[in-house]
C-alpha cells in the first residue's frame, strides 16, 4: 500500500496573502459564427474592468504577468494561441506563459497567476482561459478531448470521456448505488437542478426546464449516461485578476482572498495502485473502517470510481484557507459537474459527503439553494451558475467561470449582473419572466473545483471574505 509522507502532505504557505480583483465573462454558446475568439477574450476582460468601475486600458496598467489557458490547439487551427490573445488584448511586451492540463486548465491557469503573486515576482497577475469548439464537428470535438487520455490504458476503455464516465458510473452504481432504480433517478436530480438554474444565467449556454423522466429519456450516450447527463461543449472566454493586497486595495474596495491546492492522478484502470486514504480535517479512519463491509467491493481505494486529484487538492487548499470543515465552513460549491455521475463523486472527494455516500447529499436537498423537501435554504447550494451541465464547458474558461461566479455572490453583485435586462439584451436574449435571484445570501467562503479527464488534474480554489478568514489559515 502506498503511503504519503509528511513532506508531500505538507500545507503550501504563500510568502504574501493573495487577493481575487475582479473577474469578468463573455456569453457562452455552441458557436460564435460572428465572433473571434479575441473579441470573447476582450468582452471578459472589458466585465472585469466594469466590475470595479474602471477601464480596461486602466486595469491593464496594473497588470505585470499573464497567464492564458485554453485545451487544444485543435480546435482553434492555432499554436500558440495564448501569443495571439496576449497581443490582442493590447498587453505585449509583458511576459506570459500558456497552460494546458485538460479540463483543469482554467483551474490551473489561476493557480499560476496566484503563484507568481505569491512569490512576489508580481503584484498584480492576469488570469485567463478560453475555447473555441465550434469549429469542427462535435464527433471530432470528442475525438480531441478524448486525445488528453492516456492511450495506453485510458483509451481502450471508451475511446471518448462519456465512455470512461459510463464505466465509472456503472461501477459506482454497482457498488455504492446497490444497482437500485432510485441511484439512478439521483443522477438525474442533477442534470435537472443544473440547467434550471442555468435558466437565470444570461451567460449560460444550455438553460433548460427539465423533468427526471427528460433526462432519463435522452438519448444514451454510453449506459448509463444520457445525452441530458452530460456537459456541454461550449465557446467563450472567462478571466480573473489577482493581486498582493496593496495592489489590490489600489483597486477595490472590496477585494477576496484566494487559495489554491491542486492534485493529480492517472486513471491507469489495469493497475491503479491501492493506497491509505488521505483524510479531510472531517474526517476520521473509523470512517473508513468498515467500508468494504457496508458496500461490499468498495473498500479498495483511491478504487475506481474516487478522484484522488480532488482529495489531494482539497486537502492542500483547505489547510491554506483554514477550513476544518467544508459543510460548515463553506456556503456554496461550484463543482465540476461534467457529468451527473462525477458530480456525485467529487462531493465525496471534497469532503462534503464520506466515500460511498455523495448520493445522500443529493437526496436531503442540501444541494439545491432552497431545499425542495424543506423549502429552507440548502445547507450548501452546488453549481448555482447551472455547472457544466447547465451553463457551459469552454474548458480552458471553465475554471475560470466557475471562481468568477463564486465572486459575484461574495461581493454580492449576482443579482445584479444576472438580472440586467441590458446584459441579457446585449446577449441577444429576452430576460425570462420567472427570473430569479439566485444570489447565495451572506455568503463568506466558497469553494470551485476544476477538473481534468478522469481526475488526472485538478485545482480546488477557495475564496473568502477577508474579515471572515478562517483560524489557522495559511
């Protein structure tokens, strides 16, 4: 059995605390026929200068170094994209760098920009990701993202990520969902929650108003996910600013601490090496101790249907941030919620939920942000931006968009830039009638996981009010 030591469970520290600016989006769809991707890039930089009431010809005299993300240079015809963005947007000569790590790239891309601001090298860092998946078929569109899979062990298992995410689910059914009708229409749940809160989103690509029996009649995809459990393929462009304190305080008046861990971690179905759990500051061995007996076939970790990645992630990102708890600590997750399947799996390697149980998380409403069983606030709302499912995978954005959605309820702006009727207007979108303010009340701390194929990279990014920061924080 694997074992960690103390040097690599050890808690990152920052030399300087690193604070979130603004952060800003373009519309997200299927398709920008009209639009380069240059003009999404600047349409989420041009919200984030709006945001704190500048420019972004101001906001770009702060900025020091860049870091762009975006999956594939397939599907934009494009090397070195990130040279072409960083000339557009007006910010050459500054230095900056591209990162690719798959469906984390978003994720990865902020983890960058906080280092560097971090270790001081700047005061004031650029943050931004993008796709462009509309340019080539949806078929060939998978074949790309399923490229991002190890060939050798990844690929013979579904040959694009559904595949994998169906072998996953299936496993997990099995096992911690006891092959029961109900685990099933669980899933759903999902899928349903997700686009309907993606209907109040004016940036979100797929807002829907679905029933359990819609997603369970979708069209299969690769058993047991349907076409309604899945994510959506997406273009557009999300960015965020962060920066040392003084800087940030130059530029707002209400800026956010931010903390990043991140993890790896193959999927190697044939040989995944058996290894002790590392624990969540909830959590307790005693946990664990009978899992195997409580659902027999289960007992084998990180096994087959757990995202180590996560874990690790969270378990860096908690002890920088101070959380002891997440369903006490934290008021809303955004998750990545690539496919209804691996949403229930990630509330378990974050800790929300023990292994084997994420279902339940689901099932007692604490999910939703009014409990549909108790019409009261949800203990911890997930994915109010309707997720990936809902609102969009433009995968090096997504990450991104997810912090960004996580700033606007902390600085309680939500209501404001989704219920714009001019925003919705600009966007070529009539504001829904039913509109409703999802804004997470009073919220303080919030959690966003990015994450990559089957859980080989991902970034779990905490940002917090800063007169609410937790004891023992990094």
């Amino acid at each position: 059995m694997i074992t960690f030591s103390k040097q690599q469970l050890k808690i990152p520290k920052m030399s300087r605390d690193v604070y979130l600016v603004t952060a800003g989006e373009s519309e997200y769809r299927r398709a920008f026929p009209e639009k380069r991707q240059e003009e999404l890039a600047i349409d989420a930089l041009t919200m984030a200068a709006e945001l704190i009431e500048t420019t972004p010809a101001k906001l770009k005299k702060f900025i020091h170094t860049c870091y762009y993300g975006y999956f594939a240079d397939h599907f934009g015809d494009q090397l070195l994209g990130e040279a072409v963005i960083h000339d557009r947007l007006g910010l050459d000569p500054l230095g900056n760098v591209g990162v690719k790590t798959g469906g984390a790239t978003g994720g990865s891309t902020l983890w960058e920009a906080v280092k560097a601001v971090a270790s001081g090298y700047s005061d004031c860092a650029l943050a931004l990701g993008w796709e462009r998946m509309d340019e080539v078929p949806t078929d060939e569109g998978n074949n790309y993202i399923a490229s991002a899979a190890d060939k050798d062990w990844e690929t013979p298992m579904g040959h694009i990520y559904t595949g994998y995410y169906a072998v996953m689910a299936q496993r997990y059914w099995q096992i911690f969902g006891k092959s029961e009708k109900s685990f099933r229409e669980t899933m759903a749940r999902i899928a349903v929650k997700n686009r309907g809160y993606a209907i109040h989103n004016p940036f979100a690509q797929g807002p829907m108003k679905i029933t359990v029996k819609d997603v369970l009649e979708s069209p299969i995809v690769a058993d047991p996910l349907r076409a309604l459990d899945c994510c959506l393929m997406s273009v557009g462009s999300a960015c965020c600013i962060v920066a040392d304190k003084k800087t940030a305080y130059q530029l707002t008046n209400d800026p956010l601490l931010v903390h990043v861990g991140a993890g790896s971690h193959s999927l190697r179905v044939a040989d995944r090496r058996n290894m002790e759990i590392p624990l969540l500051p909830n959590e307790t061995k005693e946990q664990y101790a009978d899992l195997g007996k409580r659902f027999p076939g289960g007992d084998r970790y990180p096994g087959f249907s757990g995202f180590l990645a996560a874990r690790m992630a969270c378990h860096y990102a908690y002890g920088m941030a101070g959380v002891k708890d997440p369903t006490e600590d934290l008021d809303f997750v955004e998750l990545h919620d690539a496919f209804t399947i691996s949403d229930i799996q990630s509330y378990e390697d974050v800790g929300i939920r023990p292994y084997g149980e994420g279902r339940t998380y689901v099932e007692s409403g604490d999910c939703y942000i009014i409990n549909p069983k108790t019409k009261k606030p949800g203990k911890l709302p997930a994915n109010p931006s309707g997720g990936l499912i809902g609102c969009m995978h433009a995968v090096g954005a997504t990450g991104l968009m997810q912090v960004a959605e996580c700033g606007l309820h902390l600085w309680n702006k939500h209501a404001d830039i989704h219920g714009s009727e001019a925003r919705w207007r600009s966007f070529g979108k009539t504001k829904p009638r039913n509109w409703q303010d999802l804004t997470i009340k009073g919220a303080k701390r919030a959690l966003a996981i990015s994450h990559a194929g089957v859980g080989s990279h991902v970034t779990a990014t905490i940002v917090q009010r800063p007169e609410a920061k937790l004891k023992g924080g990094k």
